[in-house]
C-alpha cells in the first residue's frame, strides 16, 4: 500500500509540473485567428479582456469577446431591450459578462448589464444588447452579419478604436479597465 502510495503521489508530481510547463508555454504564445482577421493586440493578452476588437477588411473593427467570437446586435432591439425570446436565443444567444473588461482602445463606460423579462441578465454596449451566432463556429467569423430574422437584421457591432480610445493617441496595451454592472430602469 505504502509503495502504490509513492507511486501515486509520484505521478501527480510529474502531472502538476508538466502542466506548469504548458500553462507557461501557453502564455508565451501568440494568438492566430481566421485568415483576413488580425487581434487588436498580439500575444494572449486579448483573453485578459472579456471584450476585445478584431479587424476584418470586409466588416472593418468590430467587438469580440475574450475568445475572439463575434458580438452582434440586432435591429428589432432598443436600448435596454431585446427582442429576442424563445426560439430567437437558441441562434442568437445572449453574451454575458457580469464584469468587462476592455483594452483601452474601448470605453469601459460604454458597457453594462441589463435584466431581462425573461429573468435572464445580458450585457449591453451603448445599451444595446449584444448576442453570439451560433454560425460563426471559429474566432474571427461573422458569418451573421447582416442576416434578417426573427423580425430584424442581425449586425456585426462595429467600432472605431480610434474614437473610442480612453485617451487621445492611445495605442492597444495589455492594461485593462473595468466596467461595473449597471441596470437598466425598466428592464
């Protein structure tokens, strides 16, 4: 018992520094995405952020989430509202992030948290709420953009990074600001 024991603890050993090794491996690494598609910035750094900007010489600078998925608004919504239930949610679901972070090239303030009539909670930008494709299957798709259904037309959230830059001439750094949950009144 006491032998199996040695053993045992032995393997968990290898394992923990093996996974150090490849976690620090991992760090190291630069993100690649999708042919025609560049990461506002260039190492792994964009996953610190739960909302980043990609570019797209088709679509132009437009809101990612840390995984570099699409984000998405939808015409038929309002500010604070979506009109998006049911059947809707299951090609069109809703981005959440209680907390969001952004590189500096993005307005923190330009993000909140809403409740909706279905109880569920939704993150917004300019309070709009934002949502997924379930389409775009690889970081950098946006093989949503500008497909009508459900009673509108689903749009890529584009930005200029420029004119949201936190400060005049800011370049992307691997700072983050934070934006706190707010609620919409109503929702």
């Amino acid at each position: 018992m006491k032998k199996q024991v040695t053993i045992l603890i032995g393997a968990i050993l290898v394992m923990t520094v093996g996974m150090a090794g490849f976690a620090t491996a991992l760090l190291s690494t630069t993100t690649e995405v999708a042919t025609g598609t560049t990461a506002a910035t260039a190492t792994n750094t964009t996953n610190l952020h739960t909302v980043n900007i990609s570019e797209n010489n088709a679509v132009g600078s437009y809101l990612v989430d840390q995984d570099g998925m699409t984000l998405y608004n939808f015409s038929a919504d309002s500010p604070g509202t979506s009109a998006c239930y049911s059947d809707c949610l299951v090609t069109w679901p809703i981005f959440l992030a209680e907390q969001v972070t952004v590189p500096e090239t993005l307005n923190a303030s330009d993000f909140g948290t809403v409740n909706r009539t279905d109880g569920a909670r939704h993150t917004t930008f300019k309070g709009m709420p934002l949502y997924y494709y379930v389409g775009d299957t690889n970081p950098g798709d946006t093989t949503g953009k500008g497909i009508s259904s459900f009673g509108g037309v689903w749009n890529v959230v584009v930005v200029n990074a420029a004119a949201n830059a936190t400060t005049e001439g800011a370049t992307p750094t691997a700072e983050t600001t934070t934006a706190a949950s707010s609620t919409i009144a109503g929702y």
